[in-house]
C-alpha cells in the first residue's frame, strides 16, 4: 500500500465519521443553544433542564435519521473490505 492509497482510506473514513456525527451534533447543538437562551430568559439555571431536552433531541434525531446513517456506514464498510485485496496486492 503506497502512501498516497493510505491518505485516501483515512481522507474518507474521516469523511464518513463527519457525516455520522454531523446530525447528531447539530441537533445537541440547535437544542443547547434554544434551551440556553429560554434558561437565561426565564433565569432558570438548573443544567438538568438542558441535559434532559439535549438527551431527548440525540434520541429523536436518531430515530429519525439512525436507518440513513446505518445503511451509509455498512455501505462505507462494504466497500471497504472488498477493497482490501486491491489495498494489498
């Protein structure tokens, strides 16, 4: 395996790992952010408030999207092992 076919498997499992994350991500993130400011605009400051509705946003977000991003992932995976002979020889 010469470098530049090493760059390119990493350079795309990064991508992929980016991809998986990103829902997730953006939608703890939109919901600490709403979740932020209606604390600051009531003044209650109990975290448990924002880690229960951040706990609840992952969850929903999975559900919605957990069937894409699992199809994407096996596909990625997929292809990847049989990718390994042409990766050695």
């Amino acid at each position: 395996m010469n470098p530049e076919t090493a760059l390119t498997q990493l350079s795309q499992g990064l991508y992929m790992a980016l991809l998986l994350a990103m829902p997730l991500l953006l939608a703890v993130l939109a919901t600490g952010v709403v979740v932020g400011i209606l604390q600051a605009a009531t003044s209650i400051n109990e975290p448990t408030v924002a880690f229960v509705a951040k706990v609840i946003a992952l969850v929903a977000v999975v559900a919605l999207t957990g069937n894409f991003l699992l199809g994407r992932l096996v596909s990625f995976t997929t292809e990847l092992y049989q990718q390994i002979p042409h990766l050695i020889g």
